[in-house]
C-alpha cells in the first residue's frame, strides 16, 4: 500500500529475484498478507517448498542421531524447532508480484537505473541523480534499500573498521539423499574450532534447507536438491582466511556433513555457489547524518548480528517503519532528527552482539577447541527445555529479556564451572557492556507494558512533531524489548 503517497523504485538492474529460494516461515509472510503487500494466493504461488521443522545441532564430531545432552554422550546436543525458516519462497514469483501491484497503485519503477548522487536541502527536498540519461527527480524522503553495501552507509561509516563478519559459502545442488531430504538445518556443528594457524581459531557452522519438495501433503523424498550453507563469525583482521580459502573447506567437509554424498565434483549436479561475507556494526540502527535520507532494511544494520540480514529481518520490521515513514511525510518530520527516532536504540539488537562475541574467537587467542559446542549445546538443551516460547523467539532473531534471563540462569546452575571460561573468552568490557543493554531491555518491557496509559495522552498531543516523536518512542519500547513477537501459545490462543 502507497498510504496516499507518490512513491518510485530506482533499481540499478531489472526489478526481479533470484531462482534460488528463499527461506522464511509462515507467520512472516502472513505479515506481508498483513500489510497489503501480499494475497493469500501471492502467497500460495510464491511458497515452492515446505517442511516441517529445522535442526539445531552443535557436536564435536558427526553423530546422526544424537541422543541426551551434551554431558550425557560427551559430544553435544541437536534439537529440532517446528515452522522456523520452514518455507522456501521463490524470490522471481514474490518480486514480480509485489511490483505488478505496486505499479497497479499508481508506484513508479525506473530500471537500469543505477543511484549516481542525492542533493538535499533541509526545508525544500531531496534532488536524486539517477545519470545524465534520465530525468531528474526530486522527492521530500529518500530510503536507502541497498543493502549492507549501500554507497550512502559506507559514506556515513567511512574509516569505520567493522566490529564483526560473517563469511558464508554454499551452494544449491542436486544429487542429495531423497529420503532424508525432509527437514533443514537452521545451525549446526559437526567439528570443533578449527585451528588456522596464522589466520586464528574460527568455529564453522552448517545451514541446510531442502529445494523444491512441495507444499505439505506432497509424498516425501519428491527432490534431491539441496542448499548448503558453512558460516563461520570472525572479527575484521585483515589476517582473517580468505572466502576462497572458507570455499576449499567447505567442499572438504561437505561429505561429512551429508553423508549420501563422497565425492561432491561427482556427486552433484550444481547449480549455484555462494561466497559473501556481511560485515556488521555495534553502532546499529544506523543513526540518519542528512535530513531527508533514511536508512532501512540491512542499509540501517537493523539486522541481528547473528542472521546476517535477509527476508524475514525485513518483514518484521516492515509494518513498523511503513507506519512511521508515512506519519513523517504526513507530519513533515523529516529533519535528521525525527528521522531518527525510527531507527532508535533497540537494547536486545545491542544485546545480540554478546552472541557474535561468544561465537568468535579472537584473532590472537586461543580456545579450547570443544568450547564453542559446549556452549551452545548447553544453552540449547535448557532453552528446549524450557519450551518453544523460549526457543522459537531466538530462533527467528527476537531476543526477550524473560527467556534470556530464564536460560542463562539456568545455564549457570547447569554448568557453574564453565562461567569463568565464558567470563574470559568474551572479556569483562563487553561483558559489562552487555548487562548494561541487558538492563535497558528490562525498562523496555515495563515501558512497553505501560504503553496502554500513554498512548491515550500520545495521541491527543497537538504538536505534530512531538506526538509523532513519542510514537517512535513506544515503537522502540516494543521491538526493543521484543515484545512485538507473538509467542507460539498467544498464536494458538488466537485461533481458538
């Protein structure tokens, strides 16, 4: 939906997805159902894929399957967490729908149309050069969608050394095991650290989804294509392995990780390679340095540090910054200071850097190797324990303070003589750092749970900046402390 505004598109290439899938689940998508952006049969014709769960998994070898807890059977601990990322959307069929409707209402598409330069003037507007061949445009807003490597956020964090990467290589190929080509992989480990000499420790980790195997009630074992994925979390020394390297390993360990395949140039039939790396920033959302500009999606680092971006980072965002974006021209708070309040401090997305942090080593230290499993297999098992309300969340990137305290508390009890490892590995600076976002997440779900008292005052204020400023404000108390999540037993108390 337009909300009443002129909108244009400027893509550099052609407006269109990829073939490859992506991987998002139901409720996610129901949110762009929500917001007008999708039909239920958008939806149905995009969905190519559909299984029942994905795995987590963290073991110092590869056992399949794994039975108890990490204590138990002395290797770790695997998990399997029902509609998360369950869904493979072709990106071609969803893309082409929501351009088709966006230009039935009236939305403007300029293809082949690369972003050369952006003028702005605090009262008047924003000119946009898009090349000497097309005609200029000028516009009060302009969102920065590029992505992590938007020119505008690499002008803004210029000399800015990233605090974190995420290497990733992969690719989607058939040839895999049909029979067991049921259920995906969201992480997973089947190695301790790996040690690369002169290019430091690092921990690999696994993500597989099954390709084109039908919507539910399909016979199973219907496809043998597969998408693979080894990530690994490292800091920005520039001594780090290369993608080339990570790319060797990765057809190295293929076999291990699935063992219908020996010989992967043999074996498979592929159709696509990965190598991409996702630099990520503590100073995130990224706070607007020009009035008029505003970063979303993964151009505003408003994704977790651990998922690296993607679809559904922007789906549970989208009916959040939509509503703002049109009260700010509505309102004409369009100043680098109200532009800000959207994309305001979220404790629990500063919290989730305390997760990359543990799940990298340090260039220079040295970890026992079995650390990393041990951690998350710990963490894990009690966060399944304790039930899908907890473990869900996580899982779909929304960190709530009651599950985090829930888990690390029962992690201490679980494992009291591992807390000074963790103490050491992550350094006493972050670690106050974090309790400090740890805190603030806290007042943020009371300030969340006090909104229904304040809204009422919010919404009869007559200076249009403030009030629009206070709504931000409530917002971030929200997707904050992420209580915009709706927990798996308030989804079933809603159909009821």
């Amino acid at each position: 939906q337009l909300r009443g505004h002129r909108v244009l598109v400027a893509e550099t290439g052609q407006l269109c997805g990829r073939e490859q899938e992506w991987n998002i689940s139901m409720d996610e998508m129901q949110e762009l159902i929500d917001l007008g952006v999708l039909t239920e049969e958008d939806c149905e014709q995009a969905i190519q894929t559909e299984f029942p769960a994905c795995r987590s998994g963290f073991k110092n070898r590869e056992v399949t399957p794994l039975q108890g807890t990490y204590f138990e059977n002395d290797c770790g601990y695997e998990t399997t967490t029902p509609d998360v990322l369950n869904l493979g959307v072709s990106p071609s069929v969803l893309i082409e729908n929501v351009k088709q409707r966006f230009l039935s209402l009236g939305g403007v598409v300029k293809e082949s149309t690369p972003l050369k330069g952006i003028c702005v003037s605090d009262s008047v507007g924003a000119a946009i050069d898009l090349g000497e061949d097309a005609e200029p445009i000028t516009s009060r807003l302009v969102l920065d969608c590029m992505g992590n490597a938007s020119p505008i956020s690499r002008q803004q964090r210029y000399g800015m050394k990233p605090d974190g990467v995420c290497c990733v290589v992969g690719s989607c190929a058939a040839g895999f095991d049909r029979e067991t080509n049921l259920i995906g992989d969201i992480i997973y480990t089947n190695s301790e650290i790996q040690n690369k000499g002169s290019e430091g420790q690092l921990q690999y980790f696994w993500e597989a989804f099954p390709v084109g195997i039908g919507r539910k009630g399909n016979k199973p074992g219907s496809s043998d294509v597969k998408t693979t994925y080894m990530f690994t979390y490292l800091d920005a020394d520039e001594n780090r392995p290369s993608l080339s390297t990570l790319m060797e390993d990765y057809w190295d360990l293929l076999p291990i990780y699935q063992p219908s395949i020996t010989d992967p140039e043999k074996d498979l039939d592929v159709k696509r390679v990965l190598t991409a790396f996702f630099p990520t920033y503590r100073d995130s959302p990224l706070q607007p340095q020009w009035s008029r500009v505003l970063a979303v999606g993964d151009a505003s680092g408003i994704q977790s540090p651990l998922s690296f971006g993607g679809f559904g980072a922007l789906t549970r965002h989208l009916e959040r910054i939509s509503g703002a974006v049109s009260e700010a021209l509505e309102s004409d708070c369009l100043h680098k200071t109200d532009l800000a309040e959207i994309n305001a401090y979220t404790p629990n997305l500063s919290a989730a850097w305390m997760f990359q942090k543990a799940m990298s080593v340090r260039m220079g230290q040295q970890v026992d190797p079995k650390f990393m499993n041990r951690l998350l297999a710990t963490n894990f098992n009690l966060m399944d324990e304790m039930g899908i309300d907890t473990i869900k969340p996580f899982l779909q990137d929304v960190i709530r303070v009651d599950g985090l305290i829930g888990s690390l508390s029962r992690a201490f009890v679980a494992d009291p003589l591992f807390m000074p490892q963790i103490v050491g590995h992550v350094g006493i600076p972050a670690l106050v750092d974090w309790l400090g976002h740890l805190a603030m997440m806290t007042i943020y779900t009371g300030l969340h749970s006090a909104k229904p008292l304040i809204k009422p005052f919010v919404d009869n204020m007559k200076n249009e900046r403030n009030r629009f400023r206070w709504r931000r404000k409530m917002e971030a108390w929200t997707f904050g402390s992420g209580c915009d999540y709706i927990l798996p037993k308030d989804t079933i108390k809603l159909d009821q």
